[in-house]
C-alpha cells in the first residue's frame, strides 16, 4: 500500500515539474514566442480603392472548408461595409433631405445598400487562395475577397438617383 502511495506522489511531482517547464522564461527575459506565416494576409488588406478581407475555415472535406472560408471573408467585408454605409447614408439623408425625412431617406439608403452588397459579395474578386490538407486529414482554407470601393459608391449613387425619393 505505501509503494502504490509512494509511486503516485512521486508521479504527482513528476507532472507538476513538467507542467512548470512549459513556461520557462526565455534567456532575454521574455516568453518564447513563434510567429505564424498567415496565408493571403497581403491580399486581405484593405487600402484606398478596396474593401478586402481574408476568411479561413477548417472541415472534414475540401469543398466545405472553401466555401465556409469564403463566407468567412464575405461576412468580415459585410461588416466593414456595414460601418462604411451608415456614415454616409445618415450624412446624406440629413444633408439633403433635411431632418424631418432624414430617416426615411436613411432607410431608403440602406435598403439599396444592404441589396448592392449582396450582389457584390456574390462577385467579389477571389485575390488569394490556399488550402492545406491537415496531418489529422481535416482540410483548411484561406480565401481573400476584394470589393471596389469606387464600383459600390457609382452603383449605390445610380440606384439612388432612379429612386424618386
């Protein structure tokens, strides 16, 4: 009985050593660090001319974990586009149309704006795109999109102006 508590107390010691190691201060006084290479991170970055974004998805085939990507990437230029829209719309509803329809104007704005960026995420350029095939046989996807800002800015404009409101 005292050998079984024995081996589990000097068990016990080995594990709580071992975990301690882990986190072993580097020689400069810092933590070790690894930097990671993230795939199509240059074609994700947005700039002056375009709205870009970069998706990535992890799944057990190589079409889902694209098209989950893709989504991904989609979904963060929804977002930026979302920002983007509602500072110009309440700007322009309340410049033009002045305060009294200031938010039906604003309504009207982002109706066109929430259909325009639908149709452009289903276009956007594909910029990047990389998959891996995982050791535990999983597949990963890395996919950049861009949108022209200046194409949703003309579009926007010209759905507005055939609107008599």
């Amino acid at each position: 009985m005292k050998k079984i508590i024995l081996g589990m107390l000097v068990v016990a010691l080995c594990a709580s050593c071992a975990s301690k190691k882990l986190s072993v201060p580097a020689k400069d006084g810092g933590y070790k660090r690894t930097e990671l290479e993230i795939p199509c991170s240059k074609e994700g970055m947005g700039d002056a001319k375009y709205f870009r974004a970069t998706g990535t998805a992890t799944a057990v085939n190589q079409g889902s974990a694209r098209m989950a990507a893709l989504e991904n990437a989609n979904a963060l230029v929804n977002r930026m586009l979302g920002g983007y829209i509602q500072g110009l719309s309440v700007d322009y509803s309340r410049n033009v149309s002045g305060e009294a329809r200031a938010s039906k104007v604003q309504g009207i704005i982002e109706g066109e704006f929430a259909k325009l960026v639908s149709e452009k995420l289903n276009n956007a350029d594909i910029t990047c795109e990389k998959g891996y095939m995982l050791q535990d046989g999983l597949f990963e996807y890395w996919i950049s999109i861009a949108i022209s800002k200046e194409e949703i800015v003309e579009e926007l404009t010209s759905r507005l102006d055939d609107n008599e409101e």
